[in-house]
C-alpha cells in the first residue's frame, strides 16, 4: 500500500487532481452565471456538470500516463487545454441533447411572425387625470393597424390586461396574447406640446425592431399616430396596398377639443358602470356641442347607451334610452355611412331593443364587411346568430374572436353560455370559470355558472357560487333557481317574492326561468310576454338559454311566442336536450 501511494505522489495524481477540480468548479460558476444571464436550459448545466465528471477521469489517466517527469510541464499548459476541451464538450454535449426550450419562448415562436398587441403607453406627463389620453393613443394605434388585413391584432381588452403592470417579462406576455411582437411606448402631454416615444420588441429576443421617439405639437397628434401604425406595419413586413393607416377617432374639423373629449368618453365608457357611463355621456356630448358633424361621437354616444340598455337600465330607463340610441347610431350613419361602429350599434338596437333578429343580423353582416377586425362587432354578430338558433355558428365565430382577445373576460363569459345553451356542460363551465377567473368582480358571470351546476345536480356548487355573485338582481335569481331546481319551496318562494317585488320590471326573462323550473308553464308565459313587452334583452335568448326552451319547447304555446320575438319556430331547430 505504501509503494502505491509513493507512486501517486510522485506521478503528481493528486496535484492534477486538485488542480481539475478547481477548474472545472470555476468553470461551472461561470457557466452558470452565464446562463442564467442568457436564458440558457436547465439542461446545458447538467450536461456541462456529466462531461466534467467525465474529464475528470481522463485527467487522471493522462497524470499517471506522463508521470512525475512530465508533470511538471504538463500541470500548466495542457491542463489549460484539457479545461478548455471541457468547456467545448460542455457545450457539445448540450447541442447534440434533445431541445429544452422555456415555455414562454416556445408559445411566442409558434406566433405568426406578423403579430402584434399594443400594450397600453405609459402616462409619463406625472397627471393621473392624463390616463384617458395615453390610453386614447393606444386605442387608436389597435384600430390602425387592425386595418392591415395580413396582420394579427390583439384587442384592447387584451392588451390593457397589462395597464399599469410590469411590462419587462416580453416574451412571458407575448407568450400570454399568443404575439411574435409587442408595441410599446410613452407618452409625455404637456402645454400643448406631447412627445410619444415608440418601439416595436421581438419577443423571441427582446430586441428592438423599430423605435422612434417624436416630439410634436398637440395639433399633429394624428399624424404622428399614422406615422407610428405604417412604420410597424412596414417592420413587420406587411402590405399596405396603397392604403393610409388613419385615426378614426379623428374630428373632421381638427377641433382638439373634441377630440379630448370623446377620449374621455371611451375611457369612462370602458369601466361599465353606472357612475362612469353617466360621465361618458358628458363627454360625448361635449365632443358633439364641439363639432356637430363628428359623426364617431355619435357612434360612440350610441354604444354606451345601448351598452346601458342592455346590462343595467331599469325598465323606465330602458324606454328612454333606447330610441335614443338608434337616434344616434342613425345620425352617425348619416354623416358617415362607412362608420362600422355606429353600423353595429345599429344592428344590435335593431336585435335587443326592436326585437328584429334577422335585420339586426343583416345590419351587422354588413358592420363586418365594413371593419371585419372589430372583436365587439365580431361578438354580437355570433350572439344574435345564437338568438336565431345557431348556436354551432356562434361557439365558432367565438373561437376566432378570442384569438382576438384571449384575455377578454366577457367574451370568455359569453361562450360560455354558447356552450351551455348547446348542453356541452363541461366546456361550458371551463369558460364560466375562465371569466370569472378574469373579473370576478363582474355582474352576471356566476348565473350560467349555477345553471350549468342545476342541470348536473351540483346544488351545493350552485349556492356556493350564488353566494359570490355582486349583482343584487342577479344572484336573488340565481338563488331562486338553485331552490326551485332543488324542491326547496320555502326558501325558493321567499327568492322569488323579492325578485316580483323588486325586478319585474327589468328582469323578467329571470323570473320565467324561476317559474319554468317549479313547473307553472302558465307563469311562466305570462313573464315571457311581460319581457316582451318591456322589451327585457333577455327574451330573445330562449335558444341559448337551458331552462325554458328545454322544458317548455312542445307546449304549443311555445311555436307562437317564437314567432311574435323574431326567432326561428323550435321545430325547425334541432334539440341538443333531447334524449339527454
């Protein structure tokens, strides 16, 4: 034992031994420093940490074969070559290994590569009270470039999800918005004077594409908007066709006034509340007193008020401001008959409030060939084909829609109920859930979700939701439906007590269902007629609906209540609840 050790020694085994290991560590350090620094796998280490196991062994082979003579010599240049050789292998090793890439990474290179969100500007002018303008530009520069055909736009809903977040992580939210690229930028509106700085980032590496920065006066805002969307456009390689990317928010006078105006409007409009739309209105009214003939304020008044009629008005209000609503989207139209918003504002008056689906469809066919890009558009089309029956139709204009806008939670919300009005209760749930998900502050989210829960007998599912919902209206349905589907008729009659004394007059679609679902048919008629003469949007949802269609589809009353609200006669419409 003692001569072998003596030869170790010698030989310098040990020496050289010593002198791997502390290359070889250095060298790991390095590396993984390095890789984290570059986004390198998990899987170039532990390959790098094998082929240094490996050296290892060969180090010592080579010791012992040049022995103590040439120890020497060899202890400082091939030892170098021999860590060098390492690091090589390291690198070999890990190219020759299967591919292990970051997910985020993997969804942003399966992007089309002429894709692009908008994320929202960043108010740099130190003004809170600034926000509608930054927010404004965005918004605009996702209308121009959604008029390049050839290219992906994510919508607004999407996009905003990042307002005010930590925009570094690029490839994480391209990954997330399903986007090769993002633009980004800052925006600086002081004394008359705004400075916007723009950049378009590949998300594959973070690098710049494009960047300008712009310093103008108030009055060019517009062209520098136009300058912005034809230069991404141009980066991303996309073809214009002569066409010219321009604001459609834009005023035919150039009053920046109105202007201003009307971009508060839509940055109240977008919250989708009482409060907040009723200062909308403010706006757009101030826009339209400013220049009479802007004919998108007009539009916009429109869509917030039919937004209005639609979700929250009461029945006195619903009355009130329906006619109003047409009123506008028709003067909108008159002074600008390519106006694709006031053309779909139109079409849904036309479905929800006059009760005319098939004009309304046709309107909004005809809102699409004007901007087929609009998401909302797009949206409202599939809803008011589910009104007509055809729910397939929907579920996959709805599918294109949130390609559109993935993160948008009322499109999530309405699939949802595309999918439970065609009895797929589990998809159904999973977009249920996916909306709330996103807003769970949201009205109305949780009914389908109880109606999908009472249809697989889920009674405990159903109150634990009913118990989350915000809207008061809302969940004293939710809460009578669970009772009725339930047989609790104590709980059940008290539910629906409330709901006669306190929602006949807005919701009276809701208390069919209740009535449906405790077997009276007779009330059940009696309320549907009530929300056809109130003009409750609710009605004209039978075929999406799974409650009172389902259970009341061949009582012969049914085929002539159809026929009075514009839908299809249930006999020419197959059953997804038959036999189920």
């Amino acid at each position: 034992m003692t001569s072998f050790f003596e030869r170790l020694q010698q030989r310098k085994i040990v020496q050289w031994a010593l002198a791997y290991i502390a290359a070889a560590f250095a060298l790991i350090q390095v590396g993984d420093i390095v890789g984290q620094r570059f986004g390198w796998p998990e899987q170039a280490m532990r390959m790098f940490i094998v082929v240094a196991a490996v050296g290892f062994f060969v180090t010592l082979i080579v010791a012992w074969y040049h022995g103590e003579r040439g120890a020497q010599h060899v202890a400082g240049t091939e030892l170098l070559i021999l860590a060098l050789v390492l690091a090589i292998g390291g690198v070999v090793a890990w190219k020759l290994g299967p591919p292990s890439t970051p997910k985020a990474v993997v969804a942003a290179t399966d992007a089309p590569p002429q894709s692009v969100a908008v994320l929202p500007l960043i108010n740099e002018s130190g003004d809170p009270k600034q926000d509608y303008f930054s927010d404004g530009l965005s918004e605009e520069l996702i209308s121009a470039l959604a008029q390049v055909r050839s290219l992906k736009v994510i919508g607004r809903s999407s996009s905003f999800r990042f307002r005010g977040k930590d925009q570094d992580d690029i490839a994480a939210i391209a990954a997330t918005l399903g986007v090769a690229t993002l633009l980004e930028g800052t925006v600086r509106k002081q004394n008359g004077n705004v400075r916007i700085v723009a950049s378009l980032i590949r998300a594959s590496d973070s690098s710049a594409m494009w960047s300008q920065t712009y310093d103008r006066e108030l009055k060019d805002v517009f062209a520098v908007q136009t300058d912005i969307a034809t230069s991404v456009a141009g980066a991303l390689k996309t073809t214009l066709l002569g066409k010219t990317l321009e604001s459609a928010d834009k005023p035919p006078s150039g009053n920046l006034d109105a202007y201003n105006a009307l971009l508060q409007g839509r940055f109240y409009a977008a919250r989708r509340n009482r409060a907040d739309y009723l200062k909308a209105l403010d706006y757009y009214q101030q826009a339209i007193k400013l220049d009479p003939d802007y004919a998108m304020a007009y539009a916009r008044l429109a869509n917030a008020q039919q937004w209005f009629v639609d979700w929250i008005a009461t029945g006195e209000e619903r009355k009130a401001t329906t006619p109003q609503a047409q009123a506008n989207a028709e003067k909108a139209l008159a002074l600008d008959p390519q106006s694709a918003v006031a053309m779909g504002v139109l079409g849904i008056n036309q479905a929800w409030s006059q009760f005319d689906l098939k004009t309304g469809e046709a309107t909004l066919r005809r809102a699409l060939q004007l901007d087929p890009t609009n998401a909302e558009t797009i949206y409202q089309h599939a809803d008011v084909i589910g009104c007509l029956g055809r729910l397939d139709e929907s579920v996959a204009i709805m599918r294109k829609v949130l390609a559109m806008e993935p993160l948008n939670a009322q499109f999530h919300f309405n699939m949802g109920q595309f999918l439970l009005g065609s009895n797929r209760l589990d998809e159904a749930e999973a977009e249920l859930h996916r909306a709330i998900d996103l807003q769970p502050e949201a009205a109305g989210f949780r009914l389908m979700l109880v109606q999908v829960y009472i249809k697989q007998g889920r009674f405990d599912e159903a109150l634990a939701a009913s118990a989350d919902e915000p809207d008061a209206a809302t969940r004293r349905s939710e809460l009578a439906q669970v009772y009725a589907a339930n047989g609790d008729t104590v709980k059940g009659q008290a539910q629906l007590d409330d709901m006669l004394r306190l929602d006949g007059e807005s919701n009276a679609f809701y208390i069919a269902e209740v009535y449906t679902l405790r077997g009276d048919a007779d009330k059940a008629f009696e309320w549907l007629e009530r929300g056809y003469t109130i003009r409750d949007p609710g009605t004209t949802t039978l075929y999406e609906d799974p409650i009172v269609l389902p259970a009341l589809r061949n009582d012969p009353r049914m085929k002539a209540f159809a026929k009075k609200i514009g839908v299809p006669d249930p006999d020419t419409v197959p059953d997804p609840w038959a036999n189920k």
